[in-house]
C-alpha cells in the first residue's frame, strides 16, 4: 500500500513539482477533541504549492501515536482576505502501524484526512472533524511563512 500511497502523491505533484515550492508550514501541536491520551507535540514541515485556485501541499509530522507520517493534501481557500483565508483541505496520511484505526482508511495504514483550514498572517490552524470512537476531532496549529 506504501508504493500506491507515494505513487499517487507523485501524481497529485508532478506539475507542482517543476517549480519550487511557494509557502513553507511548520506543525507544532494538536489537542484531540473529547478525548485524551494521544501526542499533543507534533512537530513536522511541509512545502506547499500554491495555485490561482488551490494549493498543493507534502510534508511530514510526528503523529499522535508518536510515529511519523506523511502526508499529501490539496486545499481550497473559501475566504480571502488581505491577511489570510479560510477553506478546505482533503488529502491522504501514512499512518505506519496505526492506520488502520481509522474508520476512513484506505487500506493498511493510508488515512483520507479532510477538514478545514484558517490561516492569519503567519499562524494556521485547522479543524479535522472524526467519527471514531477515540476522538470526536481534532484541531492543529503552527506556523507558516512564504518561500524565499
């Protein structure tokens, strides 16, 4: 499931990929929503393209069973404004041992990850709604800054 996993997110990136990334984001922590017990330090990066209508984001983080994943997503801002937007993302997670925990795997340890997004100036912050037993959500929170 690995090598469909990498595939697909080279195929999701292949036209990002032939110019270099515009935004860079840094994940620094979570708290899971009517739950407890799980990792509230994720540390992780991602490189992010932006498109006129969406953009293309890879990385990687420590996850909340403390293993690290990595991720392929696309966002779509809803909201503009001078300082940030608001919108939606959807994608797929590598969640190595403990994917198939989710309700919305794919497989052995690929998860459909979606929720929203808000981003103020350089701080972003994301909603990502669950239906499983261990949590009801999940809301994550870091930094982002423009590509040099």
């Amino acid at each position: 499931m690995r090598p469909i996993f990498l595939s697909l997110s080279l195929c999701l990136f292949a036209t990002a990929l032939e110019a270099g990334p515009d935004r860079f984001s840094i994940l620094l922590g979570s708290k899971h929503i009517g739950s407890t017990g799980f990792n509230k330090v994720n540390p992780g990066f991602f490189a992010t393209w932006e498109r006129e209508r969406s953009s293309l984001s890879v990385g990687a983080f420590m996850n909340s069973y403390e293993r690290v994943s990595i991720t392929a997503t696309s966002y779509r801002p809803l909201k503009l404004w001078s300082e940030g937007d608001f919108g939606i993302f959807g994608g797929l997670a590598l969640y190595p041992e403990n994917g198939r925990n989710f309700s919305t795997h794919l497989g052995e340890d690929v998860v459909v990850i979606g929720g929203f997004q808000a981003r103020y100036r350089n701080t972003f912050v994301q909603l990502i709604p669950m239906n499983a037993e261990s949590a009801d959500g999940l809301i994550s929170f870091g930094f982002t800054f423009s590509a040099p």
